[in-house]
C-alpha cells in the first residue's frame, strides 16, 4: 500500500506540469526520440532533460539507446493506476452527492407535506 502511493505521489507529481503532461500526450501516440519530443518546446536541452528524468523516475515513461538516438516510451501501467485511482475518487463524491441530493429531496418533501 506504501508503495502505491509512493507511485502515485510521483505520478501526480510529475503530471503537474504542463511540459510534461505534453511529453505524456505525445508518447501515447507512440515512441519518439528525445530530439523529437524536445522540438516543440522553446528550453534548452538539459532542462528538457531534466522534464524526462522526473518522468522516468516516476515511471511513467521508460527509454532507450540505440547508437546515439535516445527514444522515449510511455508506461501504459503507471498511467492507468493514477487514472484508477481518480475514477476512485469520482466515484466516492458523485456517491456523497446522490446521498446529498436524496437528502435533501426527501426533507423538502417532508416540509412540503406538512
């Protein structure tokens, strides 16, 4: 259990930003170079790089070399537990807001009938 939210806590801390959550949206739709996945962005390299070490370190991402091209793959696992673990917390509050909602449908129809 530790370890779960450990992952989670590192996912969601690296999800936090922006560049990085562009990173992941473009790895979903397949591998790409560091070169490639760096293109976009108006930093310079080592910054970017240190944009993938967080991801990798959280396990989102993995990477590879062949000769001297880095390529970039996305943790489909690492991604679907965080997604898990929010469609558990919707599922908790849209519970919490039905009960909410019968609540207060069967108090207005107690003062109503009064």
């Amino acid at each position: 259990m530790a370890n779960n939210i450990a992952s989670l806590d590192s996912a969601f801390h690296a999800l936090a930003d922006p560049t990085r959550r562009a990173v992941v949206s473009r790895l979903i739709t397949g591998p790409a170079s560091v070169t490639d996945l760096a293109q976009p962005f108006s930093i310079g390299l080592p910054t970017f790089l240190k944009h993938l070490k967080v991801l990798e370190d959280s396990g989102l991402i993995g990477s590879g070399k062949t000769g001297r091209v880095r390529t970039c793959h996305l943790n489909p696992a690492r991604l679907t537990a965080a997604e898990a673990w929010l469609a558990e917390q919707r599922a908790i509050w849209e519970g919490r807001a039905d009960r909410l909602a019968d609540y207060v449908e069967n108090y207005m129809q107690k003062e109503q009938g009064q």
